[in-house]
C-alpha cells in the first residue's frame, strides 16, 4: 500500500471527513467523548468488528468515557487510504451511537 503524499492527506481529510481529526506524527488521531460507559462499551465493540472486517487495526486508547483513535499503515510508514476508509467507519459508528442516544 503506498504511502499519502501530505497533500493527499489533506485532500482526504477535508474532502471526506466531518469529525476533528488530526494528523501528526504520520498518523490520523480523533479524539472522542461519549456519555456513557455503555456507549464507549458499544462503540469499541462496533470499532472491533470494523477492524476485523478491514482487516486494519487502530490504536485506541480509553480514560472513562474519552476514546482516542490513532489510525497509520505500518507498513506503509505512515497513512494511506486503508486509515481514510477506516476513519469513515469511525465517524459511521460514532453517529450510530450519537443517534441511539436521541431516542
């Protein structure tokens, strides 16, 4: 998988993204409050079938109700169109739980 140029990277990231995602450090981070345990319970849940499914695993990182997505290629040493796929899941999964929580 090649590699994004930062131009791609900015592309990508204002053309197919609404939620504040960061790129730093050649690698795609979000970081996300929730109101619940049992949102952040469903959330992951839901982030763990997407990455079993994609086949591509972010780094995630949970204090109380905040989850924080870090997402690169490795392989690629840094991000690449896998991590902009997976980041529209994010925002898919985040919405679903947002919605739920209207009713």
């Amino acid at each position: 998988m090649k590699r994004l140029s930062e131009e791609e990277q900015q592309r990508y990231l204002h053309d197919q993204l609404e939620l504040p995602w960061i790129i730093a450090d050649r690698k795609l981070n979000l970081r996300l409050s929730l109101s619940s345990l049992q949102e952040v319970h469903e959330f992951l849940t839901r982030l763990a079938r997407e990455a079993n499914e994609q086949n591509h695993h972010p780094d995630l990182e949970l204090n109380a109700k905040v989850v924080e997505v870090s997402l690169t290629t490795h392989d690629a040493s840094g991000l690449t169109t896998l991590d902009f796929n997976f980041a529209r899941a994010v925002e898919k999964h985040y919405k679903r739980i947002e919605s739920l929580r209207a009713i």
